[in-house]
C-alpha cells in the first residue's frame, strides 16, 4: 500500500492561481504538476468554503511545540540529576 501524497499549502494555493489563469483547464494543470483532476477541484472547494484557512499547513507548530518541550526536558532531568548528585554529596559530607 502506497502512502498519500501531501502538498504544503503554498503548493496548492499556486496550483489553483495556475488554475484560474485564462485559457487553462483543470486537467492541463493537474498533468503539469502529476495531480489527479478531482485533486485539484477539491482545494478549490475547500479554498471558496473555508477561505484564508483552507490549507493551514502541516503542523508544524505541533513539531516546533515538540521541539520545546524535548529541550524542557532534558533540561529539567539534566537538574535533577544534579540535584541528586548534591543530595548524596552533602549526605556524605554530613557523616
């Protein structure tokens, strides 16, 4: 089984620009960029229904959120082990 394609949004908002040009068809632009022709109808209808928000993107505010909060990790274990190191360096000194 093949994965699915995906497009960024600039892609597709590029590919219906091409698509409203004069004397362009949605067949002859679907074959210049190797899409299917319903492809291309179906951003269209999505672009008209949703509007500026019709493509947001493929998350990767949820990457960039991810990124953090692994580097909030790591610095939070990074302390603890610090602190622990300290706990039994001060244990030992107190004997």
């Amino acid at each position: 089984m093949s994965r699915r394609k995906r497009y960024s949004a600039e892609f597709k908002r590029e590919a219906l620009k091409r698509a409203n040009e004069e004397g362009v068809t949605d067949v002859l632009v679907a074959e210049e960029l190797g899409i299917n022709a319903r492809q291309l109808r179906r951003w269209r209808e999505a672009a008209k229904r949703e509007g500026d928000k019709a493509f947001p993107g493929q998350s990767n505010a949820r990457d960039k959120e991810m990124m953090l909060l692994k580097r909030k990790l790591a610095k939070v274990e990074q302390e603890r082990d610090f602190l622990k190191d300290a706990a039994a360096y001060f244990a030992r000194e107190s004997k």
